[in-house]
C-alpha cells in the first residue's frame, strides 16, 4: 500500500510496495501549467506509475481533434483561463486546480494490469475509482455500456458516455480517457469535486445547441470530498496487491 501523500504541492518520486527491492508503483505529484502537465512525457515505462496533476493554472483543454472555431478567446483571456490540447479525443474538460482532481495513470505493456481491449480497461480503472469512492461514501455506478455520444458531448466531455466513466443517478462524476503507445497506456482521469459550469460555458462561442447551458450543467455533478482523502483512497485501492 503507498504511504499517505500528506501535502501534495510540489513533484516528488515516493516508493510503493517492494517486491524483491522494486518498487510496484511510482507515485508522483506533478506541477506545472495544464498544457505542460498534458505535454509531459512518462521517462520510465518499467514501473506502473501514478501521477496526481497539480495544476498552476485555470485552463479550457480540448480534445484532440476538437475544432477551436468553438472558443472565444477574448473572452477566455479576459477571464485569464487559458486554452489547451490532449493527445486524446472527445469534449472539452475544464481544469481547475480547486474544482478537478486529475489523476493519470500509467500500465506498461505486458504488465499483469495490462489489458488488450480497451474497453475492458476502462472498466478496470473506473472499478478502481468506484471502490475508492464507494470507501468514502460514494454512491457511483460505472457505464459498461457502449460509447454514448453526441452534438453535446463533442463539445464538452462530460455530457459524454464512455465505459469506466462513473455517474451518480445520470450525472457524471468521473471522466476517463486512455492513450495507448507501443509503451503502454496513459489514463487520464478527471474527478469533478466541484461542478459550476457557469463559471466556464461563456468560454464557448455561439452554439447551435439549444439551451446548451441548463444541458452541460445537467450533465454532470461534483462529489463533496477533499482532494487528499480522494487521492489516500484512490492510491490505496490502485496498489493494493
């Protein structure tokens, strides 16, 4: 089991369990601004790893191949929240260091954790994030259902459906995303501890949605728990042997 992480403000290297003097995990707090944190390179693919993102800024982050024809800069600059790109598809998500708890985790290939059909490891990851939760009171169910999207959730991430996500009653809590290289997978995963979508959706231009404010703010809802106690369960149920 990995120790407490008490403070969680600058990057350090903390080692998991051993096994014959190797660590089974690399639990790492990594800080930066968003763009540089989703441009960040795992250096080692010899160890699982989890890495829990300390944001420095407040940033709108695209999907990969979401059309920024969407976004009004002005007004993103205005509000000084930047605007970002992930190496994986889907809606935008919102990062804000108080509102998002960001978690990436890292499996190599041929690791007892690896699976071959993503599907099948989205459900893995989201089953860790449903019992960590469900340890600190959370009531969530995971989609096992095929990817549910549409015009919303090519928009905004989170009124999206993909399998491992987590909802409580229909409402998203839990976003998680993968990125599969010839080294392994990269999952992203996003916690909403805050869910206040009216802070952001003047991010986006003129939107053929109709009524597209009341539709993002139903699609998703915030958990009431502190980050560190999230990131102590998570971290527990993660490495447990």
């Amino acid at each position: 089991m990995v120790s407490e992480l008490e403070e969680v403000k600058q990057v350090r290297r903390k080692e998991a369990l051993l096994r014959d003097g190797v660590p089974e995990w690399i639990v790492s707090d990594r800080t930066d601004n968003v763009q540089a944190l989703h441009s960040m390179a795992n250096p080692d693919w010899a160890i699982p790893s989890m890495w829990v993102m300390s944001p420095a800024d407040s940033c709108l982050v695209l999907g990969s191949s979401q059309d920024d024809a969407c976004i009004d800069f002005e007004y993103a600059e205005k509000l000084d929240v930047g605007i970002a790109r992930r190496t994986t598809g889907g809606g935008a998500v919102y990062v804000d260091p108080q509102a998002l708890l960001w978690v990436d985790v890292f499996v190599p290939r041929g690791h007892s954790l690896w699976k071959d059909d993503i599907n099948s490891a989205s459900t893995w990851m989201g089953g860790v994030w449903e019992s960590a939760l469900g340890s600190l009171g959370v009531d969530s169910q995971m989609h096992i259902k095929p990817f549910k999207k549409d015009s919303l959730s090519d928009l905004v991430c989170f009124a999206g459906r993909a399998p491992g996500e987590l909802m409580v009653g229909d409402k998203k809590i839990l976003g998680i995303s993968q990125r599969r290289t010839k080294q392994g997978v990269r999952f992203q995963c996003a916690l909403a501890l805050e869910w206040k979508p009216e802070k952001w959706i003047g991010l986006f231009t003129a939107s053929s949605i109709a009524n597209l404010q009341s539709k993002v703010f139903n699609s998703g809802r915030s958990v009431p728990l502190e980050r560190n106690e999230v990131i102590r369960a998570f971290g527990q149920v993660l490495t447990s042997p």
